[in-house]
C-alpha cells in the first residue's frame, strides 16, 4: 500500500477545513506500525501535530495516573479496555460523547455507557490460542481445540502466554475462565496450566510472535494477531476454543485536563469514522473495527463462528477485582514450581 492511499483515506475521512494548527498528545496502545500510521495520514491531512508515545496498556494506565496533577497527554488511543474503564473509574477520563455513537456496533456503545461515557471501544478481537504447524507435526502434537486441551501432559513446556501483572491479553485470559468455570475451578485449571507454560511473557504479543518463530508450540493470545505474522511469512495458524472464550474491547479516552483538548476531541471523531478504521488492517492488524460501516478485512476471524461467553466489561474491568485476580494469581498460580 503506497502512502498516497493513506493520505487518500485520510482525506477522505476527515475534512481539511478542521483547525489546520495546533497539535495533539498521544499514548498509543496499539502495534507501532498501526500508531504511525495514523500520526501521519492525521498529521498530514490537518496540519494538526500528533506527538505520538507508544506504550502498553498497564503502562498507559500507569502514566496516566503518575501524571494525574499535570496531564501531559490529551488521548489515549487502543489497547484492551479494562485499564480504560479503570482509568474512567478513577476519575482520570473526560465524559464525551460522541455524535458518532449511533453509526457504532452495540458493544462499542455498552463500553461507553459502562464507563459514564468516558471510554469507548474502537475495536474487538476475540481470545484464542496461537500455534505453528510445522513444530506441532515434528513433535507429533495436536491442534489444540478446547481449553481443557492445553492441560494434556504432552504440552509441558510447550506453551506461553504473557503475565497478567504487565498484560491485558493475559488478564482478558483470567477472566475469561473465571466466568467460563466459575472463580475456584478456574485458579485449579491455571495451576494445571502453569506446569506446562514454557515462559511468561511481558507483553500480550510476545507468545504469538514466539510461536511464529519456532520458539514455542502454542500460545494464548489474541487472534487477530496470527495473520501479520503469518503475512511476514512465519508458520502461524490461529484457534478459538470450542468450549467458550472472551474477547477484548481496544478502547480510546480523552484526559480529563488534556491541555489541547479541542484537538484530542477532533482526533477522538476521526478515529471512530469508518475511513479511520479501516488503516488498521493496511497496517496488518486484524480486530473488528467498531464502527458498522467500516469494511471488515477478509483477514478479520469472523465473529459469527465464534462461541463467546457473556463477557463482564463492568464488573472485570473495575480495578478492585483486577487487582485482585491478579493477586491471587500470583500466590496461588505463579509462586508454584513448574
């Protein structure tokens, strides 16, 4: 995709008679490839300058509230939405809501509301598990299907995900289980997971690009992250579980005394526009766009194939129950030998 196709869109997608000035602080939770590109189609075809950071969920969230006193960032955009909604909770985020709402899918809208407007998602993806072909065949090990799968003793070592105390994918994993088997039955599951995880990863897309790589089996992760490695030309297929699994919502908030924030509320709409949307599968990623007439790429896993659980925004996404379950994880789960 040449660049004129971005500005194309870009152009498309917003009109040049917006403010041509000022500029716009940014903390992007999303792959780089993905945050640079939309700092430069917005850039390019406003004149407004994005200063755009790049940084990881919990360490957005973590900024944000160190910067409390003195915000220095205007807009947070992507990454899974339970840190947005804790951050909406702690009084960090503005209450906006966007003209836009109506043209966006209902769980889009429900993240908004749950948050008292403060957040609103942008994108989905569901969870699943991640595993190359061409180790599982020389190792003789089968396709997992269902969770229940990843507990068979052949598996040991053979498997990574990230931890819960630095990821969403991973905490998104935890509470996918506890409301899939209830809270007790789920921690006795993730002890049984933990003999066979190779590797705790800092990062939620760290297991997949292992397993692209050859470096491990099978991973769990968020599957819309399978295709851009397997784009590069890595051995990388993608699974969801038969039995039942969760999906993250990526969100966007405005800082409450974000110091430019005219310009974050503009960038806010020109991100939720179709034309905006649709630059995350030019950068090789492949969630579900959250507004409905956003063209879904091929390459997107189609939802209606999906079993999902009755996912708990609210209640998973308040930061007494995060810390929590991540607490007990990391006495009950993580302290144990492997």
């Amino acid at each position: 995709m040449g660049k004129q196709w971005w500005v194309g869109l870009g152009l498309a997608a917003f009109s040049l008679a917006a403010s041509a000035q000022g500029q716009v602080n940014v903390i992007c939770s999303v792959q780089a490839e993905w945050c640079n590109m939309i700092a430069t189609v917005y850039q390019r075809t406003t004149g407004t300058r994005v200063n755009m950071a790049l940084k990881g969920s919990g360490e957005a969230l973590a900024q944000i509230v160190a910067e409390r006193e003195n915000p220095k960032t205007d807009l947070w955009f992507g990454g899974t939405g339970d840190p947005h909604l804790q951050a909406a909770e702690q009084g960090l985020t503005l209450a906006y809501r966007s003209p836009s709402l109506p043209q966006l899918h209902a769980w889009a809208q429900q993240q908004a509301e749950q948050s008292g407007w403060r957040t609103v998602g942008i994108y989905s993806g569901p969870l699943g598990f991640g595993y190359n072909p061409e180790l599982l065949a020389r190792k003789k090990l089968a396709v997992p299907r269902t969770w229940a799968d990843l507990l068979k003793p052949e598996y040991k070592g053979e498997i990574q995900v990230a931890n819960p105390a630095s990821s969403g994918t991973a905490y998104t994993m935890i509470a996918t289980l506890v409301q899939l088997m209830g809270e007790d039955k789920a921690f006795e599951y993730l002890k049984g997971l933990h003999r066979n995880v190779g590797q705790y990863a800092r990062s939620g897309t760290g297991p997949i690009k292992a397993v692209a790589r050859g470096e491990t089996a099978v991973s769990i992760s968020f599957v819309h992250d399978g295709p851009g490695e397997k784009m590069q030309g890595f051995p990388v297929e993608t699974v969801t579980p038969s039995d039942g699994t969760g999906a993250e919502i990526g969100s966007m908030s405005i800082v409450k005394g974000a110091r430019n924030l005219e310009a974050a509320k503009k960038f806010y709409e020109w991100a939720l526009t179709p034309a905006a949307q649709e630059m995350a599968a030019a950068a090789k990623q492949f969630q579900l766009p959250s507004n409905k007439a956003a063209k879904v790429d091929p390459r997107v896993p189609d939802f209606k194939s999906i079993r999902f659980i009755r996912y708990d925004y609210a209640k998973y996404g308040a930061s007494a129950e995060r810390r929590r379950l991540i607490a007990r994880w990391e006495k009950d789960v993580n302290a144990l030998p492997r």
